[in-house]
C-alpha cells in the first residue's frame, strides 16, 4: 500500500499589530454571512434584501455598509436604496446612489459610506435593487436573519425565495461601525525577573469609555528572534480593569514519538469541574489534519496535570478523540474499546496535530501566525497517542511584551510596548 503523506500547511493567520504605542482599529464590521457567495439573487418590484444586526454597545455610531454584489447586464434601473430601520421598524438613514459607481461586472464587496447614525439595540440593513444588482448569498447553515422587505409602509415580509428556505439564506450585507475601544491607561513592571521561584510580574490598567471590557491578553516574545513564547489571558468586564500576570520564566513543548515541538501557547482551562481537572488542565490552540490533511479543523488540545493528551475537539464542539481516563471520569459504565471504534474521528496515523507558533517581528506592525511542524497521532489511543505537553525553562535572556486587550464590541487594541522582562 501506498503511503500518503500530509502536504504543507500554509500560515494563514496575520493579526494586524500597532507598533510602538496603542492603537485601535476604529471600524468594526458585524456579518452573518460565511464570506463566499454560493449564489446571488435580485428581487427587483421594490423588495429589499435586509439583515437584522444588533449593535454591539449602547453607544455605536454606524458608518457604513458593504454589500457584496455585482450588475445585472440589462437592468431596467441605475440606482439603489440602501436603508436602516430600527427595531420598529422606522428609517433611521437612507443614501439613494448609482449602481454602477458601486458595483461591477463582477462579484465583488461594495463600501456603502452611509450618515453616521447611533444605534442602540437590532436593527435592519436593507438594499433596494430594483431589478439592477445581484446580492452574493450566503447558502448553508443560516442565522434565520436574512429577511424580504419592502417599504412605504416599512414591512417584513413572509420569505419565498425558492428554493432556498430563510434558515438557509445569509444575504452577503455587512454593517461597519465604531464604539468607544479600551484604553491602556499603564503598564507596570513589577518584578523584571523571571523565574520559576520567583516570576516576572506585569499590572496593566485599562479603560473603556462605555464600559464592556472583556479580556486582556499578555504575549511575552523572544526579544532576539521575536518568536511568543508565552501567552496568559484574563477574563474583564465593566469599565475599569487591574489585571496581574506572571511569567515563570518557562514555555510549554509538546512532545510526541517523533519529535517534539516549541514554544506551544496554552491557556488553562475555564469552567472544568474539580472531577475533570487533572485531566483537562491546560488547552492549547491547533489544527488537526484529518485522514492524511485532506479535511481539517481548528480545534484544541486538552492536556492533563500530567501533560498527557486527553482530548481533541474541534470549535464547532465536535470531538475527535478522548482518553480513556475522560471517558471513565464522564461516562464509567462505557466501554472504551466500543467508544473508540464508534466516536473518535483521529485515526492512528491518519490525523496529525499542527499547534501554532506567533512571531512579533520588530520593525514591522503584524503579529503573524504560523504553525509548528504537524505531530501524527501514530501511536495508539490506549496511550494518549504518546503525546505529551511539558513546561520547560525559557532561554535566559530579554522578553518584550505585547499586549492585547478586547470589548465586547470587537474592538482590539494593541500595545507593542517598549517594556521587557528577563529570564534570568
Ligand atoms: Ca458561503
Ligand atoms: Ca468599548
């Protein structure tokens, strides 16, 4: 039999980064739709293709909206409405313009600069086309947020699109806008030292103007090669935060039977109950390559106190493999060897577990995302694949740090800062 290989995996992931100072990223986009149009449809006779959004702060001001889209040949019509109505239903802001100063021949995003407007609660985006604009739609799995309208009077109407049904149709319209980001209001080094008896100790302040803080996120680089070495996150809320982190001056390496890979972001785990914590201790971010990389899944790896692999799950919530151990601590009447043949996706030297690597380069405002080289699950299940994650001391040296601190509101904002901690 031949043997497949897994082909290359492609660092995909680029994470825009302000370099010497905070910055936000002021404009926010809010979507439904997945990014590809399977399809594209015109209603033309005054029907409007709307998406009911909520913003995301009391205090939003939307600025814009992208419509992705392209000319009918023949229209009938040269021009469009695009409306926002509120939760009743009233217009709050409206922009008649030509078609063709917006959209082409082809599929493509149309920026619709619209009048600022506040908004408080949902809301409806809706284009009026007249006959003149296919609307890139969105089939698969549907938010049932894709609606019919039509105006004077302002109305919902019932949906008969065939063949498609509503909880199948996202219309490709997206509402940009902007609330008030966190502030960094300080950043203390409190102990420049790292090491495991004693660690290196950062407070951060911070700030936000309408009060939806969500988490803050600490990532400690290699101040030679740039490469993250460590990563610690903490949950915020309200509008004034002190969070405290410590690095032990340590990363984490995973090692399985080939080989092993370094550094590896992990997070403890949140909400694992007392029973399930020796064995769901610590997750880490990865990719799995399923049946030789011909499918594959963002997921995370969950790994015990004593740093075995005790689980595989995917972000949709689909789990690939669990140990043993995880299966006698949640289900113990089960009998493992029945569950294995039944429930887990991770074949013994069919899947591979890519985890990610991040990398701050100095002089350049991108925190990029690569991955390290896969390990393939060869080993059996019975063994928790012979996977292992172990906390291992950091070369001594200069750390920089850079800080990530979010809302609810999807607003981020970085700081690259000039601080930086010692391994000693
Ligand atoms: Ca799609
Ligand atoms: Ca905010």
């Amino acid at each position: 039999m031949m043997k497949k290989r897994f082909g290359p995996l492609l660092a995909v992931l680029v994470l825009l980064l302000a370099p010497e100072g905070a910055l936000s990223d002021d404009l926010v986009t809010l979507r439904l739709d997945d990014g590809t149009a399977e399809n594209g449809f015109r209603m033309g006779g005054g029907l409007g293709h709307a998406v009911l959004f909520e913003a995301p702060s009391g205090d939003w001001t939307l600025s814009a909206v992208a419509v992705y889209g392209k000319l009918e040949p023949n229209r009938t019509s040269e021009i469009f409405v695009l409306e926002i109505w509120d939760e009743t239903l009233n217009a709050l802001t409206k922009v008649t313009d030509r078609a063709d100063s917006y959209f082409g021949d082809e599929f493509g995003w149309a920026l619709v600069d619209v009048p600022d407007v506040r908004i408080c609660g949902p809301f409806l985006v809706s284009i009026y086309e007249f006959g003149g604009v296919y609307i890139g739609t969105d089939i698969g799995s549907a938010t049932g947020r894709s609606f019919i309208t039509a105006r004077n009077p302002n109305r919902i109407l019932a949906w008969d699109l065939e063949p498609y049904q509503q909880n199948e149709t996202e219309w490709m319209i997206r509402a940009v806008g902007s609330s008030p980001a966190p502030e960094v209001v300080s950043v203390r080094i409190l102990s420049e030292g790292a090491s495991q008896s004693s660690p290196a100790s950062v407070e951060v302040e911070l700030s936000d103007a309408d009060g939806n803080l969500k988490r803050a996120t600490l990532f400690i680089a290699e101040n030679e090669n740039r490469e993250v070495v460590w990563s610690a996150e903490e949950e915020i809320e309200g509008s004034e935060a002190t969070v405290r982190f410590s690095w032990p001056g340590t990363l984490f390496r995973v090692s399985g039977p080939d080989g092993s890979v370094s550094p590896v972001l992990t997070a403890e785990v949140a909400g694992v109950s007392e029973e399930l914590r020796p064995l769901l201790d610590r997750s880490a971010p990865c990719v799995l390559l399923l049946n030789f990389g011909e499918s594959r899944a963002a997921a995370y790896a969950y790994f015990g106190e004593d740093g075995r692999l005790n689980a595989l799950i995917d972000v949709a919530g689909d789990v690939h493999y669990v140990s043993r151990d995880v299966l006698n601590a949640t289900a113990p009447q089960a009998d493992y060897m029945a569950f294995l043949t039944k429930n887990i996706t991770a074949s013994k030297g069919e899947t591979a577990v890519a985890f990610y690597r991040m990398d701050a380069p100095p002089d350049s405002s991108i925190l990029s995302t690569g991955y390290h080289e896969p390990i393939v699950l060869t080993r059996s299940p019975l063994f928790n694949y012979r996977v292992l994650l172990e906390e291992v001391e950091a070369k001594a040296g200069d750390y920089v740090l850079i800080l990530l601190v979010e809302d609810e509101a999807y607003n981020t904002v970085w700081l690259a800062g000039s601080a930086t901690v010692r391994r000693l």
